[in-house]
C-alpha cells in the first residue's frame, strides 16, 4: 500500500490493486486533486477513513455518441416536465448527493471535508452541476470535473423524483461537446445508458 506524503504526486496507476485501490492519505487540496483526475484517479472513501485514491482496470466510461435513450425517456424528455440548468446551484446538488442512501454503503463518501474541497474546485472552474427543476424544485441532478480536454469525470447524481437524474444526464450530453464521458466504476443505471467497460491503459491515453 502507497501512503501519500504532503508532496503533491501519486505512484503509477499500474501499482493499484486488483479492486483499483491505488494510494492511501495525502489531503484534498485543488492542486492534489487536479493531478489525481488529469492521471486517471479520483477520492473514494467513507466518513471517519482515510483518504483512499482509487484507479481502477478496467474503467467505465461512455462515449457520447453511443449514449443510449429508450422510447420511454425520449417521451420523458418530449414532455419538457423538467428544466435542465448549468452551474445554478452547484452547492445544492453537492448536498444532495451526498444524502442519497446507496446500496451497500454504509455512510456516505461525499463528506464535509469533500464538499468544500469540490466548492473550490467548482470556484475555479473544475467542477461543474447540473440542476434538474420541476415546477421551481430542485429535484436531480449531478457533478463532476471538467478537464478541459473533452472529458467529464462523474462524480454523483441524485434524482428525488423518477427519472429526474437521467433527465439531467442525457440532456447534459447532449448539448455538450465531450469524446468521453469518464463513469468511474460500474452501475446499472450508467450501463442501461450505454456506458461500458475501458481498459484502463487506453483510458490514460485519452486523458493525454
């Protein structure tokens, strides 16, 4: 196990784990965490953990253009019950993540300390929201980093109404310009949706 030091690096990713596990420590500083998303590594942890640096192989990813919209949603999204906002309230959508009950997880991984870590980033211009609204309600949406290199790192979604969060996610997509969409590690949700398994060699060299 790599334990991180105050100098702002990682090993190489080839040294994580089979679960992706990668490092363990360091802080979450902007400078730390820029370097970690541009090398293919992102935070995972809970409350009351040490920070724990995540590159898994294989990666899942989505490639815009094969993002998958069933007869259902297309009708969802025909019936514009919903407006897709851009940076309208990134703080709102972080709190709401960070309070969805996911399975299997027993805290949540988004706490105080990730919350104002990725306000600043959003303050800088790395991280960005979506809002979904229904009749003037915050009611889904999600975040993540831009890199500024055609790719968006997800980080969390939350819907409180069905397909709020899909909504906001197909319709940030589409009306985007990225080449790849990285998700992290597997979901049913993002599968559905036409995200699939990259591995992670050919995922550091989209990164550049």
């Amino acid at each position: 196990m790599y334990f991180l030091t105050k100098t702002i690096e990682f090993p190489p990713v080839t040294s994580a784990s089979k679960e992706g596990i990668l490092a363990v420590g360091g802080d979450l500083s902007p400078e730390r965490l820029i370097l970690a998303y541009k090398s293919g590594i992102f935070p995972w942890f809970e409350d009351e953990q040490p920070i724990v640096w995540w590159s898994p192989d294989p990666r899942f990813i989505m490639f815009p253009k094969r993002l998958k919209v069933s007869k259902s949603m297309k009708q969802v999204l025909r019936n514009k019950n919903f407006e897709v906002t851009i940076n309208k309230d990134f703080n709102a959508v972080i709190d709401q993540c960070s309070m969805i009950n996911r399975q299997d997880q027993d805290g949540t991984w988004i706490t105080e300390h990730m919350k104002m870590a990725y306000l600043k980033l959003h303050a800088m211009g790395y991280a960005k929201s979506v809002e979904v609204w229904q009749d003037e309600q915050l009611v889904g949406g999600l975040y993540g980093i831009d890199l500024d290199n055609g790719i968006f790192c997800g980080e969390s979604m939350f819907s409180l109404v069905s397909n709020a969060s899909k909504v906001g996610f197909i319709t940030f997509i589409q009306n985007a310009n990225y080449h790849l969409i990285d998700c992290q590690v597997y979901t049913n949700h993002l599968a559905s949706l036409g995200a699939e398994d990259m591995p992670r060699a050919e995922f550091i060299r989209y990164l550049g």
